[in-house]
C-alpha cells in the first residue's frame, strides 16, 4: 500500500524529475508556469537571448510590469518596450502596465490547482493559496525553466499547520501568517514547506490563503501551499475557469516533518513593526499612537474585500488632514469592481489618494512616510463578509 502524502508531497511526487523526495536531497522539478516582473525580467529576457531559445517551453509564460511604473526618466519606459517585443518573440502572455501586481493577476487570469509556478519574484509563493506548488527564485533559474529545464532544489521539509475554529470579527487572514511569524521569526520557515489543513481553511476564502501564502516568504519558506477544495472552486468559477479546478488534499493518515497548530477563534487582531515582519504584537499594544500615513493594498493584501471595507469606513466622511491615505489598487479588475459597487466614488469623494495598481510602495517606491512620522500599511479582510472570493 502506498504512503499516505500530504498535499505538497502530492506537488512534488507529480513534478519530480530527479532525485529522492528524502529532506535535504536535490530534486529536479518540472516547472509548468514561469511568471517574470520587470525588475527582474530584463535580465531574465536578455539571458532567454544569450541561450538562444526559440518559444518558451513551459505551459504558460507571463512577463508582468507592475514594479518600475513612475517613468521618471526614459528607463523604465525602455524596458517596457524591450519586455513587450521580448515576451512576443519568447511566445509569453505580456501583462502592460496598469493591469496589476504579478502575483494577484496571475491568480485571477492564470493560476491552476496541481500546477507548478517558478517567479523571478520573492512572493510567487502566493500561488499556494490556490493549491499550486509557487516558489520564488533567481532569474537565471526562471530562465532555464522557460527554456524548458527542470529547477533543482534541495527537498524541503514540510511543516503541517492545522487550523481549526473560525475568525472572530476583525480578526483577518493577514493574522494567521503574523502569528506564524510571532512564533517562527522571518527565520523559522526556512528549508521548509508549510501545509495548511484542517476544518479552519474552509473558513478560508481563495483571496484569504492568497493573503497567508504570499508572506511565507517573510518566513523564509520554500513554499506554502493549501488545498485546492470547494472555496477554491467557487473562486475558479467566478473568474470563469471553472473548468481548470481540480481538488488537491492530503491523504487521510499523511504525516508532516514539523506539526503546528492555530486555532483561528483564539487569534486576535496583530501587527508587525518596524522594522521586522517578525516584530509582532497584538494591535491593542500600540492602539491610540497617532499615524500620518494608511497604504491600502499591496500583493499581501490584494482582495476586493480590502478596499471595499475602506470605501465603507470613510463613506460620506472626510479624510482627516492630518492623514494620507493612499489607495494602491491591486488589479484592473479590482477597479472595476469598485467602480461597479460604487465604492471607488467613496474613496475619491473622501480626499484618499487614489495610485496606479502595482506594487508601489510595498517595494518602496514612492509612498514613502515623512520623517519620523508612523505608516501603516495593512487592514482588516474579516468584516463584514459580503463577499465569498
């Protein structure tokens, strides 16, 4: 009888080229979906050059600009132009400008249960949330699995994290990946997978895990990944790719190499200070100090649900001026959908400023804080729930 595997062993067993699934191994893994941001993917083109590769080989290919948006100069402009005329003669999907951040597009437009993604992009590892196995790496290595080349990697451990309970109000997804970090330090996850199971995930939206995977990074985490089962369905389908489900979940017995445990209904509402995302309190330590500066939106925090619990907040109200409030939409789709509640007419009416959608100041650039002056640059996704996705 076969060995019960947990959901990433499962990832793992249907990519592996090369090598022993044994921790500390090095494997060989086919790589299915390559993603590329324009930070990056000017090297990783020129190097796509240096090979000389015909169409790229994997199954989908995306080189996104969502990172060096301002154009202060002619720079970014060119790079633009060379990514646009690279991605064609590669045979990639180009996403321009103002479609959004790499990381939330891919999962509106492109992400798939089962599959493998490799990013020139630290927070690939949000494919997780849709039960894809999405690892970040260096360009040279996106490069390669382009061209169709297996990506080599030491076997991680996998950490098993059952949740269980529901989120109590204002209480958010952003608060199970800071209590991890409370626990673990962004040292903890490293040379690790973490799997997420148990009767708390269906509590879980397909943007919630989204929200927890994309910060495994901040833990050092080879990957994160979480079942692909009916809330992930319902997401597929209301972005009309209904048909590209498919279940993924551990077997009944499947073992882990490390064991944690969060009960969701003991969470409360935390937050990481400067200047560690391991530097985590409860909010109610340092609620009443005066901020200068909210940033809304970013790909931690990239859910409809975001934005559109603001819009409510601050509707038929004035933002005080004392405050900046910078609103960072994540995708066009999400504009759209603002746009259509009405809850971007709220935001705009309100004094918020409204931002291009891409990484902006998550990265740093631009939306810096004055000096001395407190930003925060995160918000509840718990309240209300009119939204299922």
């Amino acid at each position: 009888m076969d060995q019960p595997l947990s959901a990433a062993q499962k990832l793992i067993k249907s990519h592996l080229l090369s090598g022993e699934m044994t921790p500390g191994q090095e494997i060989g893994l086919r790589i299915d979906h390559v993603l590329q941001q324009d930070a990056t993917g000017t090297l990783v083109m020129l190097e796509l050059e240096a090979i000389g590769l015909g169409d790229t080989q994997a199954e989908v290919a995306v080189q996104y600009v969502d990172h060096n948006l301002l154009q202060t100069d002619f720079k970014n402009a060119d790079d633009h132009l060379f990514l646009q005329s690279a991605a064609k003669k590669f045979g990639y999907w180009y996403s321009r400008p103002g479609n959004g951040i790499s990381h939330a597009v891919h999962m509106e437009r492109f992400g798939v249960p089962g599959k493998s993604l490799l990013g020139s992009d630290s927070h690939t590892c949000a494919g997780g949330g849709l039960g894809m196995l999405a690892i970040g790496t260096g360009g040279l290595d996106v490069a390669l699995a382009a061209a169709g080349k297996p990506y080599y990697v030491k076997m991680p451990k996998i950490m098993g994290i059952k949740l269980t309970g529901s989120l109590p109000e204002w209480v958010s997804a952003k608060d199970v990946v800071l209590e991890m970090l409370r626990r673990y330090d962004v040292k903890g996850g490293r040379n690790f997978i973490l799997e997420y199971y148990g009767p708390g995930v269906k509590e879980l939206s397909a943007w919630d895990r989204h929200v927890i995977a994309n910060m495994g990074t901040e833990l050092g985490a080879t990957a994160t990944v979480f079942p692909s089962d009916e809330r992930t369905k319902f997401f597929m389908e209301s972005e009309g790719r209904g048909d590209e489900w498919q279940e993924l979940k551990a077997d009944e017995g499947a073992t882990y190499d490390a064991d944690e445990e969060i009960n969701l209904s003991e969470l409360v509402p935390l937050i990481a200070c400067p200047s560690s995302p391991g530097k985590v309190v409860p909010v109610s330590e340092v609620a009443g100090k005066p901020v200068s500066q909210v940033v809304i939106g970013s790909s931690a925090n990239p859910g409809l649900r975001d934005f559109w619990v603001v819009s409510e907040i601050i509707k038929d109200k004035e933002v005080n001026p004392e405050l900046s409030l910078d609103i960072n939409p994540s995708t066009r789709q999400v504009i759209q959908n603002l746009t259509a509640k009405g809850s971007l007419a709220n935001l705009v009416q309100s004094g918020a400023r409204f931002h291009q959608t891409g990484c902006m100041g998550c990265i740093g650039m631009g939306q810096a804080p004055a000096s001395g002056k407190i930003s925060l640059r995160t918000m509840p996704r718990n309240f209300p729930r009119p939204f299922r996705y």
